[in-house]
C-alpha cells in the first residue's frame, strides 16, 4: 500500500474514486481505517484521500511531543506531493483541530471545512479525562479495559443496550493489525493539550460545516457553537443521534449530513 516520506516521517495513505478531492484527517488514535463508513459513500462523487497521522497506523511515530500544526504541515506536504491544489477537508475530533490550522496556514489548499465533533481547544474535563488514559497507560491497565472506557465517552446509550455489538467492536479494536504505539498515543495527546485557535479562527475564509452530535459528551455541544459563531462562513448542524463518535454509530445521518454541504459547496 502506499507511502511517502513526509519531513521525517514515512507516511501511509490511500485514495478512492474520482471528483474534487475530499480528505480525511482522524482524531486522536484512530487510523484512516476506521473512515470504511465514510468512504464507500464519499467515493461515488469525489476522490477521497486519507492518511494516518504521525504516531498512529501504518505511519512513522516518532517518540516526541507533537503539535497540531506539526500534523497539518504533514497533511498539506502529502496534497502537496498528491497535486492536490485544493480540497475540502473533513476532520474528526484532533483531526478537526488539525484542519482548522490547514484552512489557517494553507488557505490556497482549501475549498471548504468540515469540522466533526470538534474544539477550538480542548475542553478542561477532556484534558483531564486524557490524563487519565495516560495514567491508565503507564500502570499497565489492560488493552482491553482502556478500549472499553474510551467507548463510554464515545457511543451512545442505545450502543451500550446491544452487548453483541459492543463485545464485537471491542474485540475489532484489539485485532487491529497496526496497534497504537505508546509513543504515538503520547505524541498526540500533546498535541491535543496545546491545541487553541480561538484568536484566529474567524480568520478561515471558506465555507465550513461544523457538525456535532446531539448526544455528545465528551467535546460539548457549546465548542461547537463557539466555532460556528466565529468562523464567518460557517454553519452548525447539530445531529438529532449521536454522540463523540457519531460517524462511526450512525454513518447515514452522518453521511447525509456531509454529502448536502458537500453538495452545495462543489456548486460555488
């Protein structure tokens, strides 16, 4: 599959379909793999390209502290080596924050933002909360354990009532074929920890959808609002199911969400 070396690190990517180009970025830990919803979808009008970032996936990870604009310049040195001049940029959670800095740093490479389940900077119970997976981390708790946790701030009620689904998602986790390393998860998590564009983000001169789900927990609703309110260009679209990781949970009103702005935007 493929890679390319980007500053100093290799980086692993892949494209699907033809149109204008929509990318991918993901949030903390995760890898482009779990965008399988979004793709199938995404691919029949556009060309959709995803990446894994620096310390996650089947890209290098090097046992540093990384930043937000540390992995934005990684995105935008790939569609730079793609020839992609211009794109929309979807981003989850970290991988949001990660576009915000593209659409600041690299307007020319944006056509419009997609902005899922994400913050200007990150909330202070997330903060902690993340602490606590380090802590988690560094005694040694279990893979297992650690997966589970991480789903009760991600998933809704009505995920937890089905026992079937949850014990197959957990177990889907930790067959994972590229496992996260704890350099990677720590690099990240820095990044995380610094991240805040809130005296610049009405700055982003593109059309953006910030998108939320109505049931999350985790980045509250009102980090939403706060980009929607100062972003010039920007809509909020509040999900009526979902929570944290509502792309995953409920893709069609996800997807649906995404293809109407996507719609209207490869018009202008």
């Amino acid at each position: 599959m493929p890679r390319t070396k980007i500053g100093n690190i290799g980086m692993y990517y892949e494209i699907h379909g033809n149109g204008e180009p929509v990318v991918l970025i993901q949030g903390l830990s995760l890898d482009s793999s779990t965008w399988f919803n979004q793709v199938t979808v995404l691919s029949q009008k556009y060309q959709v390209i995803l990446f894994d970032n620096r310390g996650v996936g089947q890209t290098d990870a090097p046992d540093q502290a990384y930043s937000t604009e540390m992995m934005a310049d990684d995105a935008a040195a790939l569609l730079k080596f793609l020839n992609v001049d211009n794109a929309h940029i979807l981003g989850f959670s970290m991988g949001g924050m990660i576009a915000q800095i593209i659409a600041l740093k690299y307007p020319e490479l944006v056509k419009s933002l997609l902005l899922n389940a994400t913050a200007a900077r990150f909330p202070a119970r997330a903060k902690h909360l993340v602490q606590i997976w380090l802590r988690m981390l560094n005694e040694n708790v279990s893979l297992e354990t650690r997966i589970r946790e991480g789903f009760l701030w991600g998933y809704t009620n009505e995920f937890f009532e089905h026992d079937e689904a949850v014990t197959a998602s957990v177990n889907l986790a930790l067959n994972h074929p590229y496992p996260l390393s704890n350099q990677g998860f720590v690099g990240q998590v820095a990044a995380l920890m610094q991240h805040d564009t809130r005296s610049r983000i009405s700055q982003i001169s593109v059309p953006t959808l910030v998108l939320i789900g109505g049931d999350e927990i985790l980045i509250p609703i009102d980090f939403s609002k706060e980009l929607a309110a100062k972003i010039p260009k920007a809509e909020l679209v509040i999900l009526e199911r979902g929570g944290h990781n509502c792309w995953m949970e409920f893709p069609e009103l996800f997807n649906q969400a995404v293809m109407q702005f996507l719609e209207k935007v490869t018009l202008i």
